[in-house]
C-alpha cells in the first residue's frame, strides 16, 4: 500500500502528496492576461519548468505552454512529494521577476494558482494526456498537436512510461496548513 500526505490550507485548495505518483498540474496567468504572448517567453517558461523540475526532482512527463496558462503531467520523486509547493513558488516567481523586469512592471501579478490532482487510473492519465496536448487545436492554434512547437507532444511520442502500479488503497495522513 502506497501511502500519501494530505495537507490543507486556508486560502488555498487542499493538496495529495504521494510519492513517485503522477499528478496533472495546471496554472493560470492573474486574471488570464496574456503574459506568455512571445515564442520568447514560452521558451523562457520552457527552461525554468525544466529547471524548477530538476532542482525539485519531479520527472516531466507531459507539458503545454499557451499565452495565458500551462498544463503538464509529472511523476512525483520517491521521496520528498510535498515539495511541489516549492517547485511551483520558485517556477512561478523565477518568470514573474523576469518578466516584469522586461515590461519595466516592478511588482506586477503575474500568476494567479496553480490546481493539482493526483492522477489515480490509466484512464484518469489518458484523459488527462489528452487534454494536455490537444489544448493548443482547442484554442484554435493549430490543427494538430504535432503542429505546436510549444509543448513535448513529439518527445512524448518516444517515451517509455511505466504507468503501473496505479493504486486507488492509498493511506493518507492528514496535516492542516502547511
């Protein structure tokens, strides 16, 4: 039996943490503005999320980068699952100081939240896969995955994933505000 942290905080959305699982991530723009608008700053999310990843030790497995949000499926670490706040706090602020330093915008809001699930099915994953990669055909960017330069459909296709085992008997421990 795998098991899990669950950790709640005020303001925020409650988190499942478990190690070496793979979770959906998805994360917004304040107020949906267009701030990822250049081939340049998608290229620039690209290598912090690269790097945030690395720093972290979470496995990329997925990931899509429009002009005013993200979506990527990752593995958690075998150890250590909770750090996920981190790797998001430092990928969001890491883009958020670059930017505004470019736009001459000190202080200015640049990420909204972020939303994870801990994906529990093979279904769950491939609704999830899905979605990521035909997010761009959705918003009318291209008319098929393969088409958009800004997400890893083409690596995605020559990976190798072990998906197994998915484990819904999870055992979870409750921790409030992390």
């Amino acid at each position: 039996m795998q098991t899990g942290t669950y950790k709640t905080a005020p303001h925020t959305p409650a988190h499942l943490f478990q190690e070496d699982a793979l979770y959906m991530i998805t994360a917004s723009t304040y107020q949906k503005q267009p701030y990822i608008n250049s081939n340049e700053r998608k290229t620039q999310w690209r290598d912090a999320f690269f790097k945030a990843c690395e720093l972290y030790h979470w496995h990329i497995i997925a990931w899509v980068v429009l002009i005013n949000h993200y979506h990527v499926i990752l593995r958690s670490p075998e150890q250590n699952a909770t750090n996920l706040p981190k790797l998001i706090a430092s990928l969001h602020k890491f883009t958020a100081r670059r930017w505004n330093i470019e736009d001459n915008k000190s202080g200015r809001k640049i990420w909204w939240n972020y939303w994870d699930t801990c994906l529990r099915t093979e279904r769950d994953f491939e609704t999830r896969l899905r979605y990521i990669f035909w997010n761009p055909v959705k918003h009318g960017l291209v008319s098929r995955p393969e088409n958009y330069q800004f997400s890893n459909y083409q690596d995605f296709l020559r990976m190798e994933i072990d998906l197994a085992p998915f484990d819904p008997s999870i055992e979870v421990k409750d921790v409030s505000e992390y």
